[in-house]
C-alpha cells in the first residue's frame, strides 16, 4: 500500500490477482487462504475508496448493484473443499480487479496517478 494514499499499490494488486487467477489446477489450500486474506485486504481498502466515487458521481445502477455482489462474496469464505476455496479465491481476485478499474478510472489514480 501506498503510504501518501492509504490505498493497495498497482503492482501489489495485480500480483494478487494474477496469482489468483493463474490457469491450472488449484494452488495447496494454504496458499489459497494466504490469497484469499491478501484479496480480502485489498479489496477493504479499494472498496472505500470506490464507493465515495460512486457517491460522488451521478448513481449508477450497475455499480452500485457490483458494489452490493461485492460486499456479499467477501463474506462467504473459502469453504473446506479445495475447489470451492479456488472458485471464491478467483470470484475475489476478479472482484478486486473490477475495483481496481473503477479506482483507476476515477479522480485519484492508485498511487496518486496510476504510477
């Protein structure tokens, strides 16, 4: 994370979600948990910021309704399965990669400018 903007660095998020969403068969179910955790942190302090944009902005459904999926997936667990983790792992990673666009796209680039 950065420390000027209190939000997860460029590089930081698209190795979490490039691991998440690595082709193949699932990773050992600790390295999910360690994913799932990493994801769950970034996509705490990407939500926030995401959401008082959408606030700012003229409502738009579609966000507002993708913020709501968003908030529910994170409080479903990995599940005790191996598959199961690996789906939620991958549902999160793409998750935190729609907040990662959204944030992007607003006013405050990550890392102050999308460095």
């Amino acid at each position: 994370m950065t420390a000027a903007t209190g939000t997860p660095g460029r590089r930081e998020t698209e190795e979490a979600i490039r691991r998440a969403l690595r082709p193949g068969p699932p990773p050992p179910y600790p390295e999910l948990v360690a994913l799932e955790r990493t994801l769950l942190l970034l996509i705490a302090e990407l939500y926030g910021v995401v959401e008082r944009q959408q606030r700012g902005e003229a409502a738009d459904s579609r966000g507002r309704a993708r913020l709501n999926s968003i908030r529910y997936q994170t409080s479903v667990g990995l599940g005790d399965g191996l598959m199961s983790a690996h789906m939620q792992v991958r549902a999160l990673a793409r998750d935190c990669q729609w907040l990662a666009e959204q944030h992007s796209a607003g006013t405050v680039g990550i890392n102050g400018g999308g460095q």
